[in-house]
C-alpha cells in the first residue's frame, strides 16, 4: 500500500483535501474549532471539538456531499504570511489555533495562512492551486483522540479521509483499504478466540485466550525444539531487576525512555526489564569459563516490559508487555563467524518452513558523530561493523546499510518483513556486542591460561511471539497450517440421532492420537454448522453419515473447499499426521 506521506503529489493533494474537510465541517457546524489536520501514511485527518454534538459514521456521506460542493465552487487557493500579532487577532475564537500559535517563535518560524473562499486555516504547506482537483476523495472512519494526546484533555472528534488524482486510484485504494481490514490481526484475533485486550486490565497488555494459548505453546515448542537441536541451553530469569543491573549494562543511561518508572521496595530500586541481556550476562558470570567450553549459547522465551506511548499501540503487534524469543551467544571473536552464519541459516530454515517469503536484510550501524546515543569506543565499533560486513559478504546475502539504527552497544542484522498489512518492519535480529560483556567484566580462560573477553551475538528468530502471531494471522487471514491451527478437525454428525455415538467416538479417537478435535452435535441443520466451522477458519470438517458410520469411514472437508473426500480411518490418521508432521503450509 502506497505511503500517501512520503509521496510529494499525494501529500499535498491529502494536505488540502484536509482543508476541504474542515471547510465543509464549519458550513454544517459552524460552532466547530479545529487543532490539527496533518497528513498520514494512509491519507489525511482532522481533529475537531463540536461541543455536544457528535459526529457518526452515518454523517460522513453528509460531509462529503458539501465537501464537493465546496471543491465544485473552484476557489484559488491562497497563501499569506502573517504576524504573530496578526495571526492570534485572525484566530481569536479558536482556542486550539490560538494555542498553536502562541507556542511558535515568529523569529524561526514562518507563520502563514491558506484561504479558499469563506475558509482561512493557520497552515505550513504546500496546498494544490485550486479545490477543483480535490474531487476524488473518500472519508474513511471518525473517531475520538485527546487533545494533544494527552488524557487529561478534552476528547475531541477525528475525522480520517484519503484523496488521489483520479477515481481509478481512489477505487483501488478502497479496495486495498477493504482487503487489510479482513487481514487485521486485531479483527481475526478477535473472531477466532486468540487474544483480548481490555483497559481495566490496562492499554497495550494482550491476554491470550484458550485458542491463542494454544497458538502461543506451539510456536514457543516449535522454536525451542529447533535451538535445542542447534546446542542453545535454556533458562529462565526473572521480569525485573534491580536498578544497578541496568546501570552496569547502560540501559539506564541510553534506553531509560522506553522504560517502565523505578519502583522502590525497601530501600531497593527495581525496574521492570525491557530486555534480557543484563540477566544473561549475569548467568554467564557466574562461574569459570574455558576457551573450550564456548560457544555457550543462553536463550530464553522471557517476558518483557516496555513504555509505548498508547497511540503507538497495535493489538499484539505492538505492545508495553511482550515475550522475546531471544538468545545471547557468548563466543571467541574466531567463532563470531560461524555463530552468525548458524544465526542467519536458523532464520533462513524458519522462514522457509512458515512461509515467509517478503523480507530483506538490513544492516544497522552506528552514527559516528553521535557519541550520546552510542557507546563510545571507535576500535570497538569499527571492528564489530567490519566482522558483520565480512559474514555477510561471505554468506552472499544482499543487505542494506542503514546509518544510526544500531543498538548502543553493537552493530546488528535485521530482518525487515513485509507484512499483508501496514508497513515493513523487523521480525528478526541479529546483533554483535563487544561492549556489555566488558562492561559486566565477562572472562574466559584462553588455550595460553589468559583471561579473554568473549564477544556476545544477541539474537531473536521469531522476535517477540506476540508480534510474530499479529504478523502471522495477517500474512494466513486467519487460515492456519494444520500444525499450527488451535483447533484442527470440526465433527460433524448428519444428524446426531442417527450417528451422533459415532461421531463422539470419532472425536474422542482423534483425541487419543494428539489431534486437536471438537464435537458440533448440536441440533441445527447441517449447512448451518458447515457455515460455521468455515467462519472458524478451522482446516478440516469431518461429515459423518450413515455410509461412514457403517463401513468405520471418515469423509472431510478441506477450508474453503466444498470437495468431500472418504476414507478408512487409519488412512485418514495416516494423511493428517504426515502434514502435521511435516507442517504443511496446504
């Protein structure tokens, strides 16, 4: 989907249609104040105080009915620079725009207004030249947003809208629109039982429903199963820690804004822990290390907790809770290598067993000018960037490189996916420290009996298992793999008088033999539970007539096929362990 923000035509075709909003808003109420009306990646907004009234989807036809009508009278559009003086006399009765502008610094900034016809806003630019070319436009949804964002202000109303150059554009941005709202992972979570989000719980803190919980235990075994195959050595460590830990690892100083308030009991600080490595680097060194023991691979599936503001808050995509699937690898700098290449195939070999197809690799360094946000070392920076460069380039794998997005102990390998929904961002990462190991005096033993600092690789295959489960039910819609479908097998007897007994043996000898099966006996017509299992999403309905229940058959259907299928018992069992077994993504 076309980033309406960051292309020059649309940004400012969006930023006057804006205008045209809030121009037909004042003819249809003129008691209306207006803040803001900025541009978006999807198109443009305005927030809006009406006082009492309130404004419901059912209107949006009305506004863009006068909306055109405002764009039919082909007004120039005009801009005008103004004073500070002059611009707060102009804008008297908006408390909002007198806001506004009594924070601006007449001396640094520009202060300009745009009229077409009756209606004059406070605005930076650029406009189009004239509202006839505002004609392909939509209004989208409105909704509520405080003032400046903050909870403690007045509601006030928001009004989303999205304008192109031609009608065949606006008709193809409609249907994209359409397409990533049965795709949103919020709306599938939703009707398929997997997550809940309620704010008497709190903003941003997902819990997980049966069906999500089961979700959730697969993933989590299915990843574990694949590290402990490559030598990983699990722990577990606690959600919090003492402030000090964070102040030795520098996450204090450099990350304390994405952090949770320090909490004080007794006398000790303690904070809720945004990441894992402090505790990690605390295990390794708690005891001796020979050069012979290493790599020494520590991973967790560990629960952390960081500060998003609630407007970045995204169903289980983002989150102020969420479990890492993370793994910091201590290491010779001769293994760095090797341990990174095992790193990059790990990724590789998941992504092609889940169907991930759309990613690219980015390589994140630091900015050498910026000695706040980075630690500050140059030999130690210099090396890791150049080791990263060196595998990657052995590996032949393309990348990018991405100047000032690198963790401020390491250069990293990201993984940008491109989701069925929104904007690409990281799923996986792979990061090299030289720093937090000196920094907590981390020590092996080398083959002379030398002390030597190993080098840590900070990686997450799946990256938190919440984002991964938000990624993955927008990338399926919901239309698992058999493997990783909460529930797998719908039963359905024809009708329950007849082989009702039969379909309750069925279901419970599915059961016996791990296969996650459900019963539908209700009373109701059998097209009407057919209707629903389809709902569910769920990949197999079993039918059990008469002819099934006579010759021990089992007949089924695939998701979203209408194609019966009959077969014996043990080769139905045959067929459905095979691609859990191998997990199909059919």
């Amino acid at each position: 989907m076309i980033n309406i923000k960051e292309d020059e035509k649309l940004n400012k075709l969006n930023h006057s249609c804006a205008h045209l909003l809030a121009q037909a808003v004042k003819h249809l109420y003129p008691e209306a104040k207006f803040w803001v009306g900025p541009v978006i990646e999807e198109g443009f907004y305005y927030d809006i105080d009406l006082g009492d009234k309130v404004i419901v989807e059912e209107d949006l036809p009305k506004i863009e009915k006068e909306m055109k009508k405002c764009a039919k009278d082909a007004k120039n559009i005009i801009r005008k620079e103004i004073s500070k003086e002059e611009a707060l006399k102009e804008f008297k009765d908006d408390p909002y725009k007198v806001d506004l502008i009594s924070r601006m610094d007449e001396n640094e900034t520009t202060i300009s207004t745009y009229s077409q016809g009756d209606f004059t806003d406070l605005c930076r630019g650029p406009h189009v030249e004239n509202t006839k070319v505002l004609k392909n436009f939509k209004l989208l949804k409105v909704s509520g947003a405080y003032w400046k964002g903050d909870a403690n202000n007045k509601m006030l109303q928001r009004i989303y809208g999205v304008c192109f150059e031609t009608p065949e554009d606006l008709e193809a941005h409609i249907k994209e629109l359409e397409e990533a709202k049965e795709r949103d992972h919020r709306k599938i979570g939703k009707d398929l039982g997997i997550f809940l989000i309620d704010d008497l719980v709190g903003k941003g803190l997902p819990m997980y429903l049966p069906n999500g919980f089961i979700m959730w235990n697969l993933l989590e075994n299915y990843i574990r199963d694949k590290e402990i195959k490559r030598g990983y050595k699990h722990v577990q460590t606690p959600p919090l820690g003492n402030v000090d830990l964070y102040r030795t690892s520098g996450h204090l100083e450099h990350y304390k804004d994405a952090m949770f308030p320090i909490m004080e009991v007794e006398g000790e600080e303690f904070v809720l822990r945004p990441m894992n490595c402090p505790h990690h680097m605390v295990i390794y060194g708690n005891d001796i290390h020979s050069y012979r023991e290493l790599p020494i691979r520590i991973a967790e599936i560990a629960r952390d907790c960081r500060y998003e503001t609630s407007g970045s808050l995204k169903g289980v995509e983002r989150v102020r809770t969420f479990c890492q699937n993370d793994c910091h690898i201590f290491c010779t700098p001769e293994q760095i290598e090797d341990e990174f290449k095992g790193v990059v195939d790990l990724i590789l070999e998941v992504y092609k067993e889940m169907g991930i197809k759309d990613y690219r690799f980015e390589l994140s360094l630091r900015d050498p000018e910026d000695k706040v946000k980075y630690y500050d070392d140059d030999e130690m920076w210099n090396n890791a960037e150049n080791k990263l460069r060196e595998v990657l380039n052995d590996l032949k794998i393309d990348y990018v490189e991405k100047i000032g997005e690198a963790a401020f102990y390491g250069p990293k390998l990201d993984v940008q996916v491109k989701p069925a929904v929104g904007n690409e961002y990281t799923l996986s990462t792979c990061q090299l420290d030289f720093c937090l190991p000196m920094r907590f005096d981390l020590k092996y033993v080398d083959a002379d009996g030398e002390k030597k600092t190993p080098v840590v690789i900070h990686r997450a295959i799946l990256g938190s298992i919440d984002r991964f489960i938000a990624f993955y039910l927008e990338e399926t819609k919901g239309v698992l793999p058999l493997w990783l479908a909460p529930v797998q097998m719908k039963v359905l007897p024809v009708n329950s008088e007849y082989q009702g007994e039969y379909a309750k043996e069925v279901t419970e000898w599915l059961k016996d033999n791990g296969i996650r099966a459900e019963l539908d006996d209700r009373n109701e017509k059998l097209g009407y539970r057919l209707r629903e299992v389809q709902t569910s999403k769920i990949p197999y309905t079993i039918i059990l007539g008469d002819n099934e229940k006579d010759n021990k058959e089992i007949s089924f259907r695939l998701y979203g096929e209408k194609e019966t299928t009959t077969m014996s018992q043990k080769d139905f069992l045959k067929h459905v362990k095979k691609k859990i077994e191998t997990k199909s993504l059919k």
